[in-house]
C-alpha cells in the first residue's frame, strides 16, 4: 500500500466512524475530544478544523476543497466589506452602496456555487419542459452533480456572515482559520443548525477545556437524540416508502401514511439535531435550539417558530425584514394605501415579504416541484391565518371563550395537526400527482379497511411498532413537561447518584436493544442531510 | 470542596459510570450470545423458527434450506399435490450458510424430517455469522459485543403475535415458497456452465456449516441432499466440481439441475433475467425435485391421509395451479 492508498484508507475508516451514528458518538466524537483535549488551548481549534474536514472529506470526498474555497472567498468578502465600511475617504451614502453591492456580489457568488451543484438539473429539466410548450424543444443532459456535504446549510451561514459584518453587527474575523471552523464544524455540517457567527464564535475558537458538566450533559443529549433517532425513526423507516407508492387509493392509508411520515421526520430531524447540540457542548459549545415542541404550536406560524427555528430566523432576518422594509416595497404599500385603503396596505409588504420568505424556504429544502408546493402551502396558510385572526378572536369573545381556555387549545391543536400532516404528505410525495392522489382520496375514499389489513406488512414486525409507538409517547411525555416547563435535569440532578446512574444505564440499553441498526436493518440515511 | 477535589470528584463519577456501564455491556454480551449455533442475521432466523413452528408437530418429510434461489424454485404445494409427500422451504434472500443450518436445527425441534436438501448456491456467499469487521469499524465493535449484534434477542424470547399473524399465514400457505408473475428473459449463452473461473473453492467457513450440517443430518437420521438450481448468473462447471468433489468424498447424493434437461425455457422460466425462476420455471423444477425425491427417498405419500387434509386445503387456497 502506498501513503495515497493508505491515507484514503485512513479517511474513509475514520469517515466511517463518523457516518455510522454509532461509531460517531462511541468512538468519533470521544476520539476527538481526547485529541482535542490533549492539544494546548490555542491550538484546540486546529483539532476541531481538522477532525471537521475529515469528516467532510469522508462523506464528500474531493469536494471538501469547495468547502475550503468558498471559507477562503467568504473570509476576504467579510474583509473586503469591512474595509469599505472603515474607509472614511468615501462619503457615507457611497460607501453604504459600495458595500451593498460588494454584499450581493459575495451573496450570488454563494448562491450561484449552490445552485451550480444542487439546482441546475432541475432548472434544466423545467426549460426543456417550457420550450416543449412553445415547440422550440431544446434538450438538457443530466449532470447528476454530487453537491459538497451540508451546501445547503453552509451557505446560509456564509449569506449570514457576510450580511451582519456589512450591518457592522459583527467584526469581519481575521482569521481564516476561524471562518473555515465556523462553515464546516463536523456536529453541525450535516443538517445543521443555521448558527450565526455571532452566536458560537466565541467558544467554537476559544479552545476551552471539556469539563465534567458539558461531557455528561453533552452525552445525556445525544442518548436522547439517539432514542428519537434510532429507536423511533430509523424503526419506522421501512414502513414510509410502500405508504408512499401510490399504490393504495384508500383516505385511511395517506393519512396514516402522512402521520407516520411526519413522526419519523420529526424524529430524525430533531433527534439529530439533538446529537448535534449534544457534540457540540462536549467542546463548550452551546448550539441554538432547532426544535421547541413545534406539535405545540397555536398557528401554522407559531408552528414555524418551534420548527427549524433557525431556518426561520434565517429567512425572517435576511429576507423578511429587509424585503418588508425596502424602498419600493414601501413605496407599492403606499399606492396601495391610496387605492385600497389602509387595512389592504397593512397587510402589503407582510405579505409580499411572506411570500418570498415562502418561495424561499420550498425552494431550499430542494430541487423538486413537491417542495415548492410545500412553500406555497405555508405562506397560503399563514396568509389566510393572519387575516382571520382578529375576527377568530372578536368571535371568541363573543361566545365568552378565552385563547387558552381547553376547547379553543383542542381546535387549536386538531387543526394544526392536520394543517402539518397534509403538509408533510405533500412533502414526502415523490411526484406532485401522488400527493395529490393521495390527498384527494382523503375525502373521496376515507376508509381503513386497507390499512388495518396490510399494517402488518410494513415491513415492520408487531415489536417494532410496539416500541416505535412506546418510544413515540416517551417523547409526547417529555414534551408535555418542557412545555409546561417542569424542570426534568434538575429533577433528575437532584436524585441520589445511584438512581440517576441506573437511570441513564435502562436509557442505554433501551437504545441498544431497540435500536433499528445492525444486521437484518438497512442504514437510514438523514433526511434533513439530503437539503 | 476544592476546584481540585471537585475535579477529583468529577473524574471518579465519570470513572465509575463508565466501569458499570463496560461490566453491564460486557454480562449482556455473554448473556445473549448463542452457547452454539451462532447466526448472522437473528430477525430472519426467528421469523422462520416462527412460521414453521405454526406447522402441525411431525409434519414435515423434507426441509429445503437455502437462499432465495430456494422460495423462487421449489414448492412444497406442487411436490405435495403430484407426490404426496410434505416439505418445507426453509431459505430466506441472501440467507448465509450460518443461518440456513440453524433453521434447520431449529425445525427439528418440532420436526423430524427424512430428507434435508441444501440448494448450493448459498455454498459461496459468507456464510459467517459476523459481518467483516475489516469492512467497518462497527461490525468489529458488533464482533467484540455480541449484545449490538444480537440486539433484538428479545424478539426470539417473546412469543409470535397476531400482528405478525397474516405474514406467517401467507408464508405457511405457500409453505415457504414465494409466487411471482414477474417474467424477464435471460438473454445469454445457453452454454453458461463452461464460463467464469475454472476452479472454485468454497470457503472455510461454508466448508464447516456444510460438515457441520451433515453431521447434523447423520444424527437425526435423515439423508443430505445437495441441488443446484438452473442459474445461469450463479452457476457455472467451477462451482458443480467443486460441490460433486465434497459430495463423493462424503458420500452425500448431489444433483445438478443445470446439467440434466428439465425443459428450461429461458425465455419464460426465469424472473429476473437468470438469476431466479419464474412460477413456470418452478413448475419445471419442482417437478424433477419431486420425481427425485421420491424415486430415491422412502417418503410417505400423505394424500389420502386426513391428517394432511389441511394441504390439500392449502393448495386449493392458494389458487395458483
């Protein structure tokens, strides 16, 4: 074997550690963290930079160098807008537009980089079909492009970078170093959080030692992530794609289809996302939350505070206040005003931000019509949201019924269920026709004759479901505590040791035995990696 | 305390967790690894210990054990209504050799069958019952704790379920075998045998389950009996001299259906283009198996037997001849 060969090994054994969620956190992360906690502080950073692109190089291969070339680009653009900002040559106004157009010059560089790997087969395939309409046909021969680890993540976090030094809320680092960490940071790369340099700088390159109380509490989030992931999602993993086919026309299926669709979305995404906050607080750092017991919500809206938190931030922060706020948007809401009056105009530049924040969102979770679809069902509903909730609450107070009071939280409850598993089906659909046979047969064919007799051939055996459907009312029971804001760690902290100890060890061995990994089970890949 | 005597304090909570939590993993390990008889793949193994123990105690004359080229060849059905006798297919896809023997063990608790027919295609696949532990970190880890291997062992201590109960009815129904209509013609030489290598070897490990196996059929007395299924995408002269050679050196009868003219069609009798039969090429094989079997074998013809009334009942049931 020759030193190629044999660094390649090395990377894809080392890689492997990483994929599998087992090597990741058994041997991966504490490798890692030892590596990391040996090396003197300054240099600690280093570590997690090499083990980050490590990872990426294991996953993606040579397209870890796009990562690097973008970090490069990103780090001189912060630079470049940070210098026109201090040059007090310049008059004010001209500087601002200077570094405007330095902001989007760096913004479409990135975005075109995405779309060039992630987007262009699809851009293709639809002026293919587009030209067919006007009989010009032209022809598109796929790519099929592998697009770097985590693109799609990195490069909101670049877009955020760039824009808060150009706002002057943040200093333009100067070194690489830090700016390549904070785009490939291994815990994160995959499926996120969106974090904003501002917010895990500081002790991503601080280089802190691990201490007790992050390592124990950074493990106690993982396990949690696990069980959400592998006992829960991974277990009803098998069971998704037949429900999808197309291939049963009955109501009862897509529904249940749709429900349990939505669990195992939820579960591996924030399962995930659990495991990534946990990693990450091994090395003292504290990610933002991605999930706060969004099935809680009041609104499709409020839904969308407690789901992906950080994608909405994103876009409430770079699109939705900028576009609500800009010139000719303000200017359209004044015609508007004149014309229509101002209880239209109120609600003009709300909605023409909502619905680019809407476009945007389906738009980015990836190239499919499905997805787009997906979009223009949230910004449809939470238009129609907006608009009926002052009359929803005159009439509430009409019949004498408070926003909290049990029936009103009950409607609330049902008819977001419903809004987010319909959302969901249209999501997972391969094809927009599916979804729409699916939802159709909804109120053409609500019958569960079908799904109770094929439920056993999921390709799920009755322990399965039984510890799918166990784990799944673990999870509602915890979410109904940390909504209700019962203080489960310090409850737990405050039991004696040797309770605590055995608690954690049934928690392990929960995950161990009802894990969906091994022989007999196929490796489910994330979902939220594939955005 | 100190910030020392609390870091003291930290490392020795840690140390301790650690060390129940290493002796805990290390006693589920020894707990659930298998005295004899390991298997690699648990759910598939138990599945089947499952739908065949539903068979009425006694039954069962011959065992098929195998990989899928068994369930798409062989059907008990057919082999019972042209010849009388009764039989099994014990095989499951890319069954390995490890876990075709401990079906068979396993179904002699509750069986005692006078023929075991081992298909020989499963005679070079791994037959190991790990995975490699070279191919990924985790399988050495899997290797080294059996617990994360044999994980769901819970699932073999608990009983059978009624959710379960419509595959396990399907399953006996057919017997083990599975039904196709998918028909795609194999389109390559008819003189497939003389390609690929000119030597074979089966492994080691396939060598022991194959021993260990006959042994096991010595000691319940009944008769080994190797088949080769026509295959032209797995089959070939290298792998039949190979299997003929252990066959006469352990005097086991061996049969190779590649080499005899059973009227294969290759146009209509295979599903996936050579690689399974077709329900017609099924047909084909099931009948040579069958005029075999009982040419060479003392086995009852169950018929007129009410005892068996129920196979008769299954073969009208099933509705596919």
């Amino acid at each position: 074997m020759n030193t190629g060969e044999f660094i390649n090994d090395l990377i894809l054994w080392w890689g492997d550690l990483s994929y599998s969620v087992w090597m990741f956190f058994a041997l991966f992360l504490p490798l890692t963290a030892v590596i990391y906690q040996l090396t003197p502080a300054k240099s600690r950073k280093f570590v997690l930079l090499g083990a980050s692109w490590v990872f990426f190089a294991s996953l993606s291969k040579w397209l870890l160098i796009v990562n690097i070339l973008e970090s490069v680009f990103v780090w001189k653009m912060a630079l470049q807008i940070e210098k026109i900002s201090k040059d007090k040559s310049i008059k004010r106004k001209e500087r601002a537009a200077k570094r405007t157009r330095t902001l989007v010059w760096g913004i479409i560089s990135l975005l075109l980089i995405l779309v060039g790997f992630k987007y262009l087969d699809f851009l293709g395939l639809n002026l293919v079909r587009i030209s067919q309409l006007f009989r010009h046909p032209v022809n598109w021969k796929m790519l099929n492009l592998a697009a770097p680890l985590g693109i799609s993540y990195y490069t909101l976090m670049a877009i955020s970078y760039l824009t808060d030094v150009s706002r002057e809320d943040i200093k333009a680092d100067k070194s690489l170093a830090n700016v390549a960490l904070y785009l490939s940071f291994f815990p994160k790369i995959v499926e996120g959080p969106i974090t904003r340099y501002g917010e895990d700088s500081k002790a991503l390159f601080a280089g802190n030692p691990i201490n007790y109380n992050d390592l124990a509490q950074g493990y106690q989030r993982i396990a949690w992530g696990l069980f959400k992931k592998i006992v829960i999602a991974d277990q009803l993993a098998p069971s998704i794609p037949a429900l999808f086919e197309g291939t049963y026309t009955d109501g009862g299926v897509a529904l249940y289809a749709a429900f349990a669709f939505t669990i195992q979305e939820y579960m591996d995404f924030s399962g995930s996302i659990d495991i990534v906050i946990g990693s990450a607080r091994i090395f003292g750092v504290r990610m933002a939350e991605n999930f706060t017991q969004p099935f809680f919500a009041k609104n499709a809206s409020d839904f969308w505070h407690r789901w992906h938190i950080t994608l909405g931030t994103f876009f409430r922060d770079y699109i939705f206040y900028p576009v609500s706020l800009a010139k000719p948007v303000m200017k359209f809401t004044k015609k508007v005003k004149n014309i229509a009056g101002q209880g239209v105009a109120h609600f003009t530049a709300p909605t023409i931000a909502l619905f680019l924040v809407w476009l945007s969102n389906g738009i980015w979770h990836g190239p499919r019509w499905t997805y787009i679809f997906y979009g223009m069902y949230y910004f449809v509903l939470i238009f129609i949201e907006n608009i009926l909730e002052e009359p929803f609450l005159k009439f509430l107070s009409k019949i004498h019924l408070s926003e909290e009071s049990i029936p009103v939280r009950v409607f609330r409850f049902v008819k977001l269920f419903f809004i987010i598993i319909i959302g969901e089906m249209f999501f997972r659909a391969q094809t927009m026709e599916v979804g729409i046979s699916m939802f159709k047969s909804i109120f053409t064919n609500l019958r569960f004759d079908m799904l109770l007799a094929n439920i056993g051939n999921l390709n799920m055996d009755f322990y399965a479901f039984v510890s799918v459907y166990a784990g799944l009312a673990v999870v509602i029971a915890v979410s109904i505590m940390k909504e209700i804001r019962f203080p489960i760690r310090a409850k737990l902290e405050s039991l004696p040791i040797a309770v605590r100890f055995t608690f954690w060890y049934v928690c392990i061995f929960v995950i161990i035995i009802f894990g969906a990994y091994g022989t007999g089970y196929s490796s489910e890949d994330l979902i939220y990696a594939q955005f | 305390m100190g910030d020392l005597g609390k870091k003291k304090n930290n490392i020795l909570k840690a140390a301790a967790f650690l060390s129940v939590l290493a002796i805990l993993i290390i006693a589920a390990s020894l707990a659930v690894k298998p005295k004899y008889g390991e298997v690699y793949d648990i759910s598939k193994t138990n599945r089947k210990q499952i739908a065949v123990s539903a068979e009425k105690k006694d039954s069962i004359d011959v065992f098929f054990a195998g990989d899928s080229v068994v369930y798409r060849s062989i059907s008990p059905l057919q082999l019972f209504a042209d010849h009388g006798f009764t039989s099994y297919d014990l095989s499951d896809s890319a069954l390995r050799l490890c876990d075709a023997v401990s079906m068979v063990e396993t179904a002699y608790e509750k069986h005692s069958a006078k023929v075991i027919v081992l298909e020989t295609d499963a005679l070079f696949t791994d037959a190991s019952p790990h995975r490699d532990v070279y191919a990924h970190p985790a399988n050495a880890l899997e290797d080294l704790l059996p617990i994360f291997h044999y994980h769901v062992f819970y699932k073999t201590w608990l009983p059978s379920v009624a959710a379960e109960s419509s595959t396990v009815d399907l399953h006996n129904l057919l017997k083990g075998f599975e039904y196709t209509d998918s028909v795609i013609a194999y389109e390559g030489s008819a003189d497939y045998m003389k390609e690929g290598p000119s030597r074979a070897r089966m492994s080691k490990e396939c060598l022991d389950y194959l021993n260990e196996l006959h042994s096991f059929a010595k000691e319940k007395g009944a008769e080994l009996l190797l088949v080769s299924v026509p295959r032209p995408l797995g089959w070939n002269d290298a792998r039949h001299d190979a299997v003929a050679d252990w066959a006469e050196k352990n005097s086991v009868s061996y049969t190779d259906l590649n080499k005899e003219d059973i009227g294969i069609d290759w146009k209509t009798d295979t599903m996936d283009a050579g690689d399974h039969m077709s329900f017609e090429g099924s047909k084909k094989v099931s009948s040579y198996i069958g005029r075999y079997l009982t040419e060479n074998y003392n086995l009852e013809d169950h018929r007129d037997d009410p005892d068996y009334g129920s196979w008769a009942e299954s073969y009208r049931e099933a509705g596919i001849y």
